[in-house]
C-alpha cells in the first residue's frame, strides 16, 4: 500500500513542526516583560519613572510594558491570570494566593513596611479590636490589611462573623470611613496617611510586626524557564532601591505625582517603610508562617493545610540580590 503525496507532505511538515517546537523546559523567546507598579511599592515607581529595567533589557530587544496594581489582591489576580510576570504584594497575601493554587514564587523584598493597622473617626468610641464586635469595617480581601485585621479580631477573641466586612478596594475604604459608611477601616498607605492628615482619623491599633513584608512575586513558570530575566529583573529593582534610598527627595516626588497627595501625606509613608533588607529568606518566611499559622487558626485557611511546606514552596531564595 502506497502513501499519497498529499499525505506524505503531511508527515513531513508534521515532523518539522515538532522539531521547531521548544522542548519541554526550554524557553520560548521572550520579547516583553510585563510588571506592574503600586503606590504601595514606592520602589516600583523609581524604577518606572526611571527606565533601568529598560536599559537593561535594551541589547536583547525585549521590551516593558507596566500596569498598576491597587492592592495585593490585584496583583495577584493578574499574575493568576497571566496578565503580568513580575507582581507586587504582600509576604501573608502571597502565602494565601498559593495555597489556593496561584503558582508563584516570591524572589524579592521590595520594603519592610508598617503599611497596614486599623483605622476609624476620632469620634466614633472606637478604641481597640474589641470594639468592633457588630460593627461595619471596610477591607480590601486577600491583602495585608485584610490579614491584619483578622489576627487583630482573633487576639480580641473575635471573628470575621463577628463584625460586617464591607468589601471595598483600599482608597474606596477610606471614602466609605469619611463618609461614615463604615465604623472603621483596615488601612493600607498611603491612603492611611492620608486620612491620619487630612482628617485626623486615628490609627487605633498597630502592630509594626504583623504587617508582613512587601514581596516581588514572579509566576512560577516564568521563572523556571527565563532565570535570567528573573536576575535582570531583580537587579534593575536593586538599582531602583538604591537609587530610592541616596535620593529620598525624589522617591517623595515620584509618589506625590502619582498618587497626587501632599508631601506631608507621603513623608508619613515613606517614614513607615523600610527599603534596606532587599534579599528574601528566613526573616521573611518566619513572618509569612507565622501569619499563615494564625489565619489557619481563624479558620482562613483548612486545617490540614502544611503551612510551613507551603511558605517553603513560596519563597525562591535563589535569586537574592548579593548584600551591598
């Protein structure tokens, strides 16, 4: 039995497809990547406003293109979806997303913020966790301040249940506080800041150590099969940090243009937030497990969950910029 010519030109260029295709692990070429930036993340602004990544990236013809993320959760929606490579977030934020099946890595330490606490009126009585046992409390799920607020109702002997959780995205909270649709607010900078100055609204618990750190999340298969570009990546933020910390005026410039709020406003963040401990590792994941153990403990996450595997399956040390 003989083949028809049709059909062996059909194995043939079957086979030569096969053969151009990128094998298992290898790379396929790269030619954009995709990050975002954050008022939350004031590095990311530097190095937007800047162009390092672009310069380095310039000989290899791949190109930048940014979208803003307006919470952790946003972040991580996009990365989930594919939309970004390289996103902002925070370490507990993370932690939750992959344990929910978002394949990340967190490769880098963008700040060490006290960027969250809980926030109401100066006259509404409210004085401590306690307090908001039945009342309305606006919050951004899935984010740092939304974990803040559920160890600050655990430590009260309280729940979620035990309050009404208004949905809303960080800025929209505030809105809602001055209004007075809500008691009171889980707060995220600089927003936060903002509504201390501006309206004397009072920051009515805080606790510097349970606000985890800001991380750089890379999705997990980007990672795997461009390790260079995660390195290029990681070094034009280190460029940007740097810059950051020589140049405080100008990282005070950067987030007043963007975020349009006055300089007293950004200061307040700025003073909050620590950008001098860029590598990730232990400090980081003991943070990060210790807010996964207690939002297991609320119930948040399953109780067979190992969360100590998983804060290892999150953080990729690999990629730690060298000590400066």
């Amino acid at each position: 039995m003989t083949l028809s010519r049709r059909a062996i030109l059909s194995v043939i260029c079957g086979a030569a497809s096969l053969l151009l295709m990128p094998r298992p692990g290898e790379a396929a070429e790269v030619k954009e990547i995709r990050l975002d930036w954050a008022t939350y993340n004031p590095v990311s602004l530097i190095l937007k406003e800047k162009g390092f990544l672009e310069e380095a990236l310039k000989d290899k013809g791949i190109t930048v293109r940014w979208t803003q993320s307006l919470g952790s959760n946003k972040a991580l929606e996009f990365l989930n979806g594919g939309a970004i490579d390289f996103g902002s977030s925070a370490g507990a934020a993370a932690l939750l997303a992959r344990i929910n099946g978002n394949p990340i890595k967190a490769v880098y330490v963008f700040s060490r913020p006290e960027w969250t606490a809980l926030v109401t009126r100066k006259d509404s009585g409210i004085t401590k966790p306690a307090d908001l046992k039945g009342k309305r409390i606006a919050v951004t799920r899935g984010t740092d301040p939304h974990i803040f607020l559920i160890r600050a109702l655990q430590g009260a002997g309280l729940t979620e249940k035990d309050a009404k959780l208004v949905l809303l995205q960080h800025a929209d909270g505030r809105t809602a506080l001055d209004r007075g649709d809500v008691d009171a607010w889980a707060g995220l900078d600089p927003m936060m800041a903002a509504s201390e100055i501006e309206n004397d609204d009072v920051l009515f618990y805080r606790d510097a150590a349970a606000n985890t750190w800001g991380v750089l999340d890379v999705r997990e298969d980007f990672a795997k099969a461009n390790p260079d570009l995660v390195r290029t990546v990681i070094a034009a933020y280190e460029t940007a940090r740097t810059y950051a910390i020589k140049n405080p005026d100008a990282l005070k410039s950067a987030l007043v243009a963007v975020t349009k709020l006055p300089e007293p406003v950004i200061a307040r963040q700025i003073e909050r937030t620590d950008l001098t401990q860029p590598a990730i590792g232990k400090a980081q994941a003991e943070s990060i497990a210790a807010a996964g153990i207690a939002l297991q403990q609320a119930a948040v996450i399953p109780a067979g969950t190992d969360v100590k595997a998983a804060v290892d399956g999150l953080i990729d040390p690999q990629f730690a910029p060298a000590a400066r």
